[in-house]
C-alpha cells in the first residue's frame, strides 16, 4: 500500500513530559549547580553546552536597563528588562525560528527564536542578582510544514517566585491563547530542550549525524523529555534504524500514552516496514487525540487505499477544520475526487491547494506571529 502523502513530526522546545524518571534528581539552578547536576548524570560531551551562560556586554546592558534601579522591587525590574527587549530603537533582535542560540550567542548576534530570546532575558535578568528562569506552559501547540516535516512549536515563558508567587514574562505577546497549566523547568531540563531543539534544527537541515548527537545528549539530560525521543525516532528513522526508531517513539509513549506525535510518526515507520495495519492502528490513536491535519491526510489516504472513502472523507473534514489554509487537506480531496471518479471536483481541490501553496511561496499568507512575542522554535 502507498501512500500519498506521508509526513514526519519534529516536536520542538518548551513541554515538559508528565511522569517522573527511575533517577530523580535535585532541581538546579544556575551554572554552579548545573555543573554538578552534569556530573551526577556522568555527561562529558564537547557538544553540551549552557544555554544560560552571560558575556560582559550582556551583563552591561543588563545593568544600563535595569541593574540601576535597585531601589525598585524585583518584578518591576524585570518588567522594565522586558521592556527594553521589545524597544526597537534601543535594542533590534531579528527572529529566526530555526536558529536555537545561547544567550549570549543570541545577545551578540541579536538573533534567534523563542527559547534563544527567552534564555537571553534569564541570563540577563540572573546577572543582576535576580533568580529567573524558564517555564513551560501547556496551551494548544502550534505546527508548521517544512517540506515533509510538520514542525510543531511548543512554548516557554521565563518565570520568577516573589512571595510565593509566580510571575511569568511572556515573550510571545501577540498571543492571546490562554496557558492550560505550567511546569518551572530547571537548567538541566532547559539544557535537554536547547539540544532537542538543536537536533530537530539538524533534522530540518538534512544533517542526520548532528541530529543524532543533540538528541542522544537531549535523552540523557532529560531522560523524561518526550520531545526528544520523537525526534530521536526522526532522526533515527531518517539514518535508516527503523528498529531504533519505533524503540524511540515508545518510549515517547511510555512517558505520556496517546502522544499524536509519537503515535504518527510511528505510523509511518510501520508503513515503511509494510506494516499497514499497524500503522492505521497508529494514526487512528493519533486522530482520537490531539491531531494535525497532516496525520489526518495520511489517514485518509490509508482509509481511501482500503475502500472506505467515506471514512477517508470524515478525516479529510476534520483536516479542514483545524486548518482550512492547508494546501495538503485540498490535495486529500483532489485525491478523494479521483478515487470516485468525480474530475470536476478533483480539479476544483487541485486549483484551492495550488492557489494556497502559491500565497505560501510567495509570502501573501499571514506572517507568524513570532518573535516580536515569541514562540519556541
């Protein structure tokens, strides 16, 4: 059986996993005390790298924008620091989703997406005395296409504790998504997101080695990161270990059961594998959860090469629900309409998902709402 139209899911930076690991470790903070939790995990990698390092530039800054008003409390001044990030006269930053940076590589640079942007107000905030730092929120995810990619882009915000209170600074103000729940993520755990994020960047830029190296290190770090086995199982699948792959996504799995991405990308090693059974069981589990309408296509084309084109044409609705501005959904019905013999209508879809993929090219479809307010790469 072939499909149509398959695509693999990269699921980048902010959602910590829901259950805890057989090792459990201290929470750290800061780079004294994630150096020993390095140690504890017995990591000696020339690729581990901390996302919250400073450099004395970043540092003057810090205090030029905020470091002067001591007699202030500290959530003013590190409203004042946010500020000042988002002042474009005063301080220009270019957003590049695929570009996860440390702090002080993004300060330098004045580039990079979300978590970059984000590490950056947590390093520069640190440097003046004021413990910050990073916050993972649950709020629906966001995904892109990336030729046979679906990119899904979770979120991150920067969190400080006054009086048993937790203020979150939200790099990502255009947003008006409300977050379901949030979860205070230590320098481990933000140093595991920094190399998955990194892998699924080396996944996007065809770069299996690399990838392979950032997500082994991300699992290490974090062994409860279900991110970074998705995107091990990516990378994995990608270099030719569809073995390792499916190991990797349940895994996935076994940290949070049901997960759509682990779920689909299982699906389509199970279709590479001529495991056709297995891969519909895999993406109707998909579907029953959260879904993209890329997993929902890839169901419809199963659906339509068994003859149920009825059932293909549910899933295809639901695609269009999530999405209408897909030009994939309107390939499935192009696809549908040729199934039952209906040209007219095969054309019609064609036309829509040619129309669609053009103002994508050419930069007519709505800008995404990044950085200036930001979500994780």
């Amino acid at each position: 059986m072939k499909l149509m139209r398959w695509f693999a899911v990269v699921v980048l930076a902010g959602s910590v996993a829901g259950c805890a690991t057989a090792v459990t470790y201290e929470a750290r903070f800061g780079a004294d005390q994630w150096r020993m939790g390095i140690a504890e995990r017995g990591i000696d990698s020339p690729d581990l790298v901390y996302p919250f390092a400073t450099s004395p530039e970043m540092e003057a800054w810090a205090r030029e924008v905020a470091g002067r008003y001591v007699g202030m409390g500290p959530v003013t001044r590190l409203k004042l620091l946010q500020q000042s990030m988002f002042d474009r006269d005063a301080f220009t930053f270019a957003y590049d989703e695929t570009r996860t940076l440390t702090a002080a590589e993004a300060f330098e640079q004045r580039r990079g997406n979300c978590l970059a942007f984000t590490s950056l107000f947590v390093a520069a905030s640190r440097s003046l005395g004021l413990r910050t730092f990073l916050v993972s929120v649950r709020r629906p995810p966001e995904y892109t296409r990336d030729e046979d990619l679906v990119v899904v882009n979770r979120h991150v915000v920067a969190g400080f504790i006054e009086g048993g209170h937790l203020h979150l600074f939200d790099f990502y103000v255009l947003s008006r998504v409300p977050y379901f729940q949030h979860e205070v993520v230590d320098d481990i755990m933000a140093t595991a997101m920094y190399h998955n994020n990194l892998g699924g960047a080396a996944i996007r830029h065809d770069e299996p080695e690399l990838a392979l190296r950032h997500l082994e290190l991300a699992v290490r770090l974090a062994p409860d990161l279900e991110q970074g086995w998705i995107n091990l199982g990516v990378a994995r699948s990608r270099s030719g270990d569809l073995d390792g792959a499916l190991d990797a996504y349940q895994r996935a799995l076994v940290i949070q059961p049901g997960h759509p991405s682990a779920l689909t990308n299982m699906a389509y090693v199970y279709q590479q594998m001529g495991r056709d059974e297995e891969a519909r069981n895999a993406l109707v589990a998909a579907a029953s959860s959260q879904s993209t309408p890329f997993s929902l296509v890839a169901l419809a084309d199963l659906e339509m090469a068994r003859g149920d084109l009825h059932r293909a044409e549910r899933y295809l609705r639901r695609a269009r629900r999530i999405d209408r501005e897909e030009p994939a959904v309107y390939e499935g019905f192009a696809r549908l309409a040729d199934y039952r013999s209906d040209s007219q209508n095969a054309v019609r879809f064609r036309r829509r998902a040619e129309v669609l993929r053009a103002a994508s090219s050419t930069g007519s479809s709505p800008i995404p709402p990044r950085l200036e307010s930001s979500s994780s790469s």
